[in-house]
C-alpha cells in the first residue's frame, strides 16, 4: 500500500474570482535549471527559445519544484498524487499488487469541480512523446485515472 500523509482542508487556502477552466500540468523530461542556460548560444535568450513556454510561465500559478526521484515515471506518482515513489527499480507502483490509498490529481479535480448539473467539469489527459509500453508507463497513467492517454505514437500512426 502506498499512502501519503494526512492533511486538513477544512477550509480552502484561496477563494477564486473565476472558476477554473483549464489546469496543465507540464513535466519535462531528463531536465536541469543549471544545464539549460549552458545549452542556449550566447547571444539567446529562453525568451525566444521557448516563447510559447515562457508566456504559460508569464500568465500562470507556478512554482519552482524538484523532482523525488532521478527516474520521472516515478516522479510523475509524485506530481499527480503527492506521495513519494516506492524505494525499488523500475515502476513497480503500476503493479496490480501495489494500490493507491489516495485519490491522483485527475480523480480530484472530477470530484472537485462540478456543473450544475453535478457533472465533472473535468476530462483529463496525459499526453506524453514516448512509447506508453515502457515500463508500465500506460498500466501507471490508468491507474491514476486519467480519462485519456496518448503517446506519440499514437499521433505518429494518425
């Protein structure tokens, strides 16, 4: 069983003006702050490297985190569900065996954030650029209950 620490939310942590429409979630693969700068020419700038990326990080809630493990599938449990990755090689919390006491980002933000109607105001998706059949990568994304799941292959093959 893999659980994350107990936490009280009795009350919210911020009252929102609007609500939520869209939440992304963007986790770059096999990256350091420190060696990006090193990769630029010396006359660029990030600005206009990754414009796109910088004008999410402009109009955004961020915040600068760090990885829990060196391995980002192991991460990526982290990210979405808050508790930390098991302490073994490869992803064995994609494992049937292995369950998770805690509801995943996903899950939440259905539960959450509802219509009228009592409808989910939210779908997920997990878009990633590699093979899901590494690792257990598609048996993890489904166990954190996300609605969709498309690699780059599946585009490439479309």
């Amino acid at each position: 069983m893999i659980r994350a620490p107990a936490v009280n939310f009795s009350r919210p942590l911020v009252t929102l003006k609007k609500p939520i429409k869209h939440v992304f979630v963007i986790v770059l693969e096999s990256i350091r702050a420190d060696a990006v700068k090193s990769t630029f020419a010396s006359d660029a700038i990030a600005a206009k490297v990754t414009p796109l990326l910088n004008s999410l990080w402009k109009n955004s809630v961020h915040t600068v985190a760090s990885g829990t493990s060196s391995y980002t599938l192991k991460s990526i449990v982290s990210i979405f569900c808050g508790i930390y990755p098991l302490n073994v090689n490869f992803l064995k919390e994609a494992n049937s065996e292995n369950f998770l006491d805690e509801k995943c980002l996903p899950e939440l933000l259905r539960e959450t954030f509802r219509t009228k109607n009592n409808q989910s105001a939210f779908r997920s998706a997990f878009f990633t650029a590699a093979r899901d059949d590494f690792d257990h990568q598609k048996d993890l994304f489904n166990k954190l209950k996300f609605d969709t799941t498309i690699n780059g292959f599946d585009i490439y093959e479309e």
